[in-house]
C-alpha cells in the first residue's frame, strides 16, 4: 500500500483521469480508496493525542526533503498528534568550516567543538530553525498545506554540560544534554503547537554546547515520555551483513547487533544507540527510516509491515490462547480462505462456544495467525483445524510456530496422533511430517462428517 499526499488533483489512485476511466474502473478505484482507508482508521485512534518525536539531520532540509516531509507532518498534526521535531546541522556545519578554511576535527563520532565551529554550531542553527519554521508557514491552496495553521514553537529547552576529556583529547564546546525541560515542551503541545529543537543546550553558567542530534532527540522522547521516536535516515533502516532491511529489533537484538557488527555506517552508529536508550527508558517504540523514500513517514506509521527498523523494549509478537475479544481478528482471516473454498465455512455461534480450542499469533496487536485443536480422546487423536496465517506474514515461519503450538498442546493431552483435512496445503504439511493416510483412519465421529465433496486429503502426523 502507497500512501501519497503528492498525487495530482485530477487523478485516481490507479494513476489514470476519471473522465477516461470505465464504469467498473471507478468503482474499483473507489473501492480501494474505502479500504485504504477503512485500514488506517485503527492508526487514526492509536495515534490521537500521543507524543511523537521526529529527528532528522539538517541534509534533510539542505536537500529540499523538508518541503515534502511538512505535508506528512501537517496530516499527522491534523490527526491530533503532537509533534516534536529535532533537526541536525552536521552538514551545514561542515561546509561552514570549510568555507572559512578551517577543518573539522572529531574524536571518534564527537565532533571537538573548539570556538570556531560552535560559531558555525550557533549560525547554523538559527539558520536550519528559521527554514523550519517557514516551510512548516506554508498554507498554499490546492496543495497538501491548503488550510494548514501550524504554528510553531522553540526555546532554551536543553540544558547540557560539557563532555569533558575523552581518551585525553578536550571536546571543549561539544556538550551532552543534562535535563529536558519537559513541562515547558508539553506547554507548547497543549496550545497545539509544534515544537522544534536545535541541537545546542545552554548551561546555568550563560555556556553554549554543541550537541549530538541523537543524543538531543533521545533525551527528549525520553523526558516527554513520548509514544514514539522517529529517525529519518539516509538509509533505509538498519541492514544486516547481506544488506537486508532488519524490519524488527528488540532492544536486546539490538545491542547485540551493535556489539557485533564493526561496519557499521556513522549514522547508525549515532542512532541505534540512541534508539536503544530510548527505549530502554520508557519510550514505547523508535523507528529508523528512510528520509529519501516519499512518504516513508506515513508509510511506517499507517501500514502494518512498515518500510525501516522498527525497535521495541520487547518481541511484538506473542503466541497465545485466543480469547472471546479475538473473534474478530480471526474472522478476518479464514473468511478469504473460506471464500476461496480452502477453509470450510464455519459456524460463527459454534465458533464462539469453541474459541478456547483456537491459538493465535498476534503481531503488533494484530492477529495473523491462528488454528485449532478438536481433541478426540477415546481414540488419542486431535484435529488440526482453521490453521491460518495472514498473506504478508506467509513464509516467515507463522504457520509453523502455530503447528508447534498445537502439536504441545496435543501432547498435552496425551494424545498419540494429529490430523488434517486439506485440499490446497497437502505439501506444507507431509514436509512437516505428516503421511498421507486413507479416510478410514479418522476417528469413527470424524468420519461420520466427511464431505465427500471436498474430497479432502487425509493427513496424520504421529505425536
């Protein structure tokens, strides 16, 4: 799914002018736009009144990106999300040394802030907030800013301390942030105004520090007890040794990820620190996403699969007996597979009266998994029954976490055998050592129920 807010006015979603599209193409058209946004609508009520955290490096606004990511930022405050971004300046103040002819000097990642780049630090800043807060001014009709009043609101709301020495080299001017003022940031929030923070923090003493934008934005998600941190990277997200996108880390995966890999690029070693900070001390989840891809911000947040890293404190998902307040989550996946004919249709009453049989796999508060077991104890034998996983989740290992479910639960009872009836996933289950087996094998009340018509294959798996 492609959520875009840079489509022209005069075209559908299909990409092709009303006036040239067919009856059943408008409605096909139409219909997806309902269930596009059918889909979102649990997003819109998660979302409402929680904290987001949004950082980005100042590239993002050197390069124009900026522009495109303030009609995503103008949708989400719409929604009544409250909004704190914090930018870098990194680049910017790159090419301000070097303007002067003065070099940039790091310890490791810490820039050493000597009096010349807090100078650069300091302009830049200014500079980076005054575009910010333009851009985000923007309320041009039939544009995605068309009636838009953001107003916006920054401060002296980081209050640092000198790093100090490192490894005996003096950082001088670069600083780490020693308390967010969170009351005055939520202040500005409940006016309904988006707040933007620079990455400098100011001491008791008048002192000025230059600080690291993970560090800034880390802390204050931290402080505000935000729902979210938001990375916007120059990658995709955090990548494995082969380059794959790593969808999902846990704070222990992640730390675990950094203590082993070496080559790693700068950002990510700035950020996935400070991701694992976060979440380490009360922020619900942080992402790592790509600043290059259109709307990656909304399609992280309004689509289940998501496009970057998303890091949580635990494992989002959890294998479970099913409750009655599941029903609905199951439905949704065996309806298809009922509608295909791979699934019987079943009873929606039995289902309730039957739905402490059923497990499911449940995924970020989504269900995509579940199936069943009808034990027949007189014979010690158990049916493998309503085994579904959701299409995006097919191939990930689902359906066999679900089948090792059952098959506990079967032993469990002191069952001897596991049964199934399929007429589409014969090969799945004999590669998970099932053996094709004649009808007559089936329990006696089993058989009894037989549909001839499906002509189901017989499967049986010893226990």
């Amino acid at each position: 799914m492609h959520i875009s807010t840079k489509k022209t006015k005069n075209t559908s979603a299909a990409g092709v002018p009303p006036t040239l599209m067919t009856p059943r193409q408008r409605l096909s058209a139409q219909d997806r736009f309902i269930d596009w946004f059918q889909s979102v609508a649990p997003y819109i009520h998660a979302f409402r009144g929680k904290t987001f955290v949004i950082a980005f490096g100042g590239e993002v606004v050197g390069d124009g990106r900026f522009f495109h990511l303030t009609h995503d930022l103008n949708l989400l405050a719409a929604l009544g999300v409250k909004l704190v971004l914090v930018h870098g300046s990194r680049r910017q103040i790159e090419a301000k040394l070097k303007a002067q002819q003065i070099p940039s000097r790091f310890a490791g990642q810490l820039r050493i802030t000597d009096p010349a780049a807090l100078a650069a630090a300091m302009e830049v800043a200014g500079t980076l907030r005054v575009q910010i807060e333009a851009l985000l001014s923007m309320g041009l009709p039939n544009s995605p800013m068309a009636g838009a009043h953001i107003r916006v609101a920054s401060g002296n709301f980081v209050t640092a301390r000198p790093y100090g020495v490192v490894e005996g080299v003096d950082l001088m001017h670069t600083g780490e942030v020693r308390k967010i003022d969170a009351a005055a940031i939520e202040r500005r929030l409940k006016d309904e105004e988006l707040v933007v923070i620079s990455p400098l923090g100011y001491s008791p003493t008048g002192e000025v520090f230059n600080l690291t934008l993970g560090d800034v934005a880390a802390a204050t998600a931290v402080a505000l007890k935000a729902d979210k941190l938001i990375f916007l990277t120059e990658a995709a997200g955090v990548t494995g040794r082969r380059g794959e996108l790593l969808r999902e880390l846990t704070v222990r995966q992640a730390q675990a990820f950094l203590n082993r890999e070496r080559s790693l690029s700068d950002e990510i070693k700035q950020y996935l620190p400070a991701a694992v900070r976060a979440c380490e001390h009360g922020v619900g989840r942080t992402h790592l996403i790509s600043g290059h891809l259109d709307d990656s911000l909304l399609l992280e947040l309004f689509t289940h699969k998501g496009v970057g890293t998303l890091v949580t404190p635990d494992p989002l998902e959890t294998l479970r007996h099913a409750k009655i307040d599941d029903i609905g989550g199951i439905l949704r996946l065996i309806e298809p597979l009922e509608a295909d004919g791979i699934l019987v249709k079943r009873n929606r009453d039995l289902l309730e009266m039957e739905i402490e049989r059923f497990w499911v796999l449940e995924h970020d508060r989504m269900i995509i998994g579940s199936a069943a077991l009808y034990p027949f104890s007189d014979e010690r034998s158990g049916e493998l029954a309503g085994l579904a996983v959701h299409p995006e989740f097919r191939g990930r290992g689902a359906g066999d976490r679900l089948l090792a479910a059952i098959e506990k639960r079967a032993r469990g009872l002191r069952l001897k055998q596991l049964f199934v009836l399929t007429t589409r996933a014969e090969h799945w289950f004999v590669e998970r050592g099932f053996v094709e087996a004649e009808i007559s094998a089936l329990p006696p009340s089993r058989k009894e129920l037989y549909n001839y018509q499906r002509r189901s294959v017989v499967l049986i798996k010893s226990l």
